[in-house]
C-alpha cells in the first residue's frame, strides 16, 4: 500500500491559480511524510472567498516558487500513485497549472477517496472530505493543504481496509473503480466502473 495523497488550494475560481499544496506520503500502509508548500500563482489575486477558505493571503506567497518552479520537487515527491479527495479538482488544478507553466502532463495513475468512500459506505448522507473524517474519527483542520492530504490519506487505508484490499490497485478487480491516469497530451478520470 504506498501512494501519495494530493490537496490543493487555490487563490481565486480559476484552477491554474494553485497556492498551496500538501502532499502525504504512505509506504506500506503507513505514513510516513507529510508536507505543504506554497505556490505563487500568477497573477498575484486572491478572490476574499478563497482567502476566507483557507486563510492564504498574497503577501503569504509573495517569495514563494511558481508552481513551475515547485513541479519538479513535487514530481520527484510522488511515489506511487495519486490519491484525492474530489479527485477531479486536484488533478484539474495540476492540469491547469501544467498548461499554464508550458509543461507536460507526467504520467501517473490516481484514485479518487470520494469515489472509494462511496463503494465503501453507500447510503451515506454526505461525502464531503470532513464529513467522512468526523464519521470516521479523523481528526485534521479543514481546507489546510497538508491536513487534507493527510485526512485524504488515512480516509483512503480505511477504505481500502473496509474493501478488504491491500493496494489501491486491487480496487480495479475487486471493488469496481477504475483509476483515473494523467498521461502526456491527456487524461481519464478515476470513477466507480458501472
């Protein structure tokens, strides 16, 4: 069981305007790293919605790297596949921030926990990331890049626990998920397989 759980924030509405991430690592079902960074986006505007998100504001990024800048520390940081919560998001935002920086999509496989979350505990009333964490005993604080990668993490091993799996690559045969793959020129989204 080793991937990388992914969470960003973002500045304004756009998904090219990244300005924090966290990153958690996971090597044999364990944790083992977690860490944030911040990104300067450009241009330099944060909508006052997102600042009262997440409590990002310009002056915090103003000698911070360009997600161009970060890429290859944060690509270097992945091991194994991607895993997110609301995956469509995360992995538009790095989409996004490719695109604008002029770089080439890598190619990786990812999971999406609200997908997993789904199959594991169908019928619940909500599957919001600090929902399934209070359900779930997870403790973190909402919309902080690297406690929401944590939370993504630890919500994933349980769900992967509850589905009887030992790696999130067992999902596809035994739990009906289909991961999702960033790929050069291209993606496919992870999703429940009907």
């Amino acid at each position: 069981m080793n991937f990388t759980a992914i969470d960003f924030e973002t500045a304004n509405g756009s998904r090219g305007s990244a300005c924090a991430v966290g990153l958690c690592t996971v090597q044999r079902g364990r944790i083992v790293r977690s860490v944030q960074y911040l990104i300067r986006p450009d241009p330099l505007y944060f909508a006052p919605i997102n600042i009262s998100i997440h409590g990002i504001r310009p002056q915090d990024v103003t000698n911070a790297p360009s997600f161009g800048e970060l890429w290859p520390e944060l690509l270097a940081s992945i091991s194994g596949p991607l895993v997110a919560h609301n995956a469509s998001f995360d992995m538009s935002v790095i989409r996004s921030c490719l695109d604008q920086a002029g770089l080439h999509y890598p190619e990786v496989d990812y999971y999406c926990t609200r997908v997993l979350a789904k199959l594991a505990w169908p019928n619940l009333g909500s599957y919001a990331l600090d929902q399934l964490a209070r359900r779930l005993g997870i403790g973190f604080r909402h919309h902080r890049a690297e406690e929401d990668a944590r939370a993504c993490a630890e919500l994933a091993l349980v769900a992967c626990r509850s589905s009887a799996v030992a790696s999130l690559s067992e999902l596809d045969q035994t739990a009906g998920v289909r991961c999702g793959r960033l790929y050069p020129g291209g993606y496919r989204p992870c999703r429940a397989k009907r």
